[in-house]
DNA sequence: GTCTATACCACGATAGAC
DNA sequence: GTCTATCGTGGTATAGAC
C-alpha cells in the first residue's frame, strides 16, 4: 500500500514489493494470485471498511443538517486516518480490471448515495438548501476528500480546526439555517 | 495527451505513442529528448495557458464578491474544455523528476493564489466571509475541479447549467453578502 | 513456506542504413 | 526524417530444490 500510494500501481514492480516485506519476488505469489488482485483486496478492504465504519455511525436524529455535520466530520476524520489507502483508491481506478474497476464503483456510489440522502431529505423539511442534490453531493465530497491533498500533520492548524472550517464551509454550501 | 490521460505515463510505452500517431518508436527522439520531456512539456504547456487565459481575462472591478464569481465561472470553462490535460496535470505529478515537479509545483501556485488574493480582499471589504482564506482557497478549488471527475456533455444537465449550480454553492460557502 | 533460477516478454533509448 | 535492428535492463510469473 504504502509503496502503490508513494510511486503508482504501474511504477511498483513485484521485485520491489518483495523487498519490502523482507521476500523474494517469487515467495509473494503465495499470498496474492497476481499484482492485479493485490491492488484489487487493498481497494476493496478501504471501500469495504469505509462503509462499515459509516454504517456503525451513530448518526444524529434531530435534522438534516445536523446529519450532514455528522457526515462531514466522518468523511474528513476517516479520510484523514488513510491517507494512502484513500489516494490510491482514486488514482489507481483506472488500473482495474472492468470487472474490479465494476466492484470499486458500485460501492463508492453506495458511500455517495448516503450524502445525497441526508441532502435531499434536508431540502424537503427545508433544513437545507441545495441546488440540486446530485451536484451537491459530487461538490462536497470533492471538497471534503481534497483535505488530503494538502493537509500535513504539524502544520499551521491542527487537525480538529481543520474539520471545523472544513464543515462550517460544507454548512454554508449546503444552505443550512 | 489522450494516451497518458487514459492509461497513466507509466502504463504508456514510447512504441504505443509511436503507433499513435503513425511513425517508428525511434523516430520518437527526432521531436523529444525522452520520455519524462513528454510529460514535462505537457503539463508546463497546460499550467502556461492556464495563467495566461487567467491573466488574459478582464476581472470584475466592483468587488471582491463578483470576482469569486469571475473566477469560479472560468475555472469550470477553462477546465471543462482540456479535461485530458487537467487530468494527467493532477494524476502525474509523482512521476515528474524533482526538478520537473518543483517547476509546476510553482505555477500551481501561482493560480491558487489569484483566488487566495480574492477571498482575502472580499474579507477585508466584508463582502465575503471565509473562515480561514487558504483553506478556503484549497475547499473551494477541489470542489470546481471536481466537476471534471463527473461532467459528460449530453448528460442531465447542460454546461451551463452545472455552472450556475456550482457558482451558487461556491458563493454561498464562501459567505458572498 | 521460501529460496534460486529462469522463461518469456516489453521497456526506453540508440546506431546506422537509406 | 524515418526506418529496421538491437543493446541492456527490468518486468510478471512460474518451476523445482530444499
């Protein structure tokens, strides 16, 4: 994972991989079918897991808009815990298989189809407002995921403040009173 | 462009591009020192027309609000019309030699912080209202950029349409009076 | 379960004929 | 300016000894 998420699934050969973990190249075929599979489970186990720990959530009950606070923190707190497993996960989609590549998107869609329930259940009892639910579901994910791309432990604000603004600016967005 | 924007600079051979646009693998290094220049004169070549398309534009002078909007309405057009080297300019970045990097790295930033001066100008005049103007900055862009990941012509909704959607949300998270 | 050795293939890049 | 041919390297994956 860590060697995919650092250099790229095509620029990672198998000799590398063996080094890592202390094997000769030969020896990792016990544990995978192929490299394909192996960039497959590690996508598969992040999607898997991410669905699992939002799934076990204790979501608000009060509002929409309370729920899309709750989802926001998840999002940016889960995210921000894997770096690599969420940036290989994005980038490495389109070195899939079709029939892997099928696997990844049917449950991205289920993680995003959540977000846009709690938007458009806040635009009927008018909690939020959005323009249209669909887009705002795209907007805000891409804007709660790109944290990573940018976000250093350390750094000028801490990681609590961070998800602050982050959410304040998803509230906004989204029309919340 | 199409190829590395497909399958990745990586996942790309010299003899694929040869076969693409009809000559000879060796004839290839008639037009390019190798295969890193490719890439390199790709994406220096993208950030380039993106600065002077920016620079080119007359911005709004009333205020910082109209600006944003401005800004996030050329953002979309701009990036909308080049996905391919949007793309391979945001997925390739680790396969750029140091060097290479830190040259691009440059001109990204260069953009970012003609949004950044916006939202810092719209704050002072209270016309906007973020609460921190680099994440601000960081939120805002990944959220318009990520209209490439989805956008299809011929889909839902037409261009232009996305577009006002996306400006309303953009305005509104960044607190537009 | 891990090793060494290797089959087989494709890579980037260059040389030299035309 | 483009071709064919090729060099040297490194890729995935497997075979078979231990």
């Amino acid at each position: 994972m860590r060697l995919f998420a650092r250099d790229g699934y095509a620029a990672v050969s198998m000799r590398q991989i063996a080094a890592e973990v202390g094997v000769q190249a030969g020896a990792l075929y016990l544990y995978t079918a192929d490299k394909q599979s192996l960039l497959f489970d590690l996508m598969k186990g992040h999607m898997d897991a991410l669905l699992d720990a939002w799934t076990q959530t204790p979501a608000p009950t009060e509002n929409a808009s309370a729920r899309l606070e709750h989802f926001a923190r998840f999002h940016i707190r889960f995210h921000a815990a894997r770096a690599d497993a969420v940036f290989i996960s994005y980038m490495e989609l389109r070195n899939l298989t079709p029939d892997n590549f099928a696997a990844i998107e049917a449950l991205r869609k289920r993680y995003e189809s959540e977000l846009e329930t709690i938007l458009r259940t806040g635009q009927q009892e008018g909690t939020l407002n959005v323009p249209d639910t669909k887009l705002a579901t795209m907007a805000l994910i891409a804007m709660l995921t790109g944290v990573n791309t940018w976000f250093r432990e350390g750094g000028r604000l801490s990681r609590d403040r961070v998800e602050d603004i982050y959410v304040d600016m998803v509230l906004k967005a989204a029309g919340a009173r």
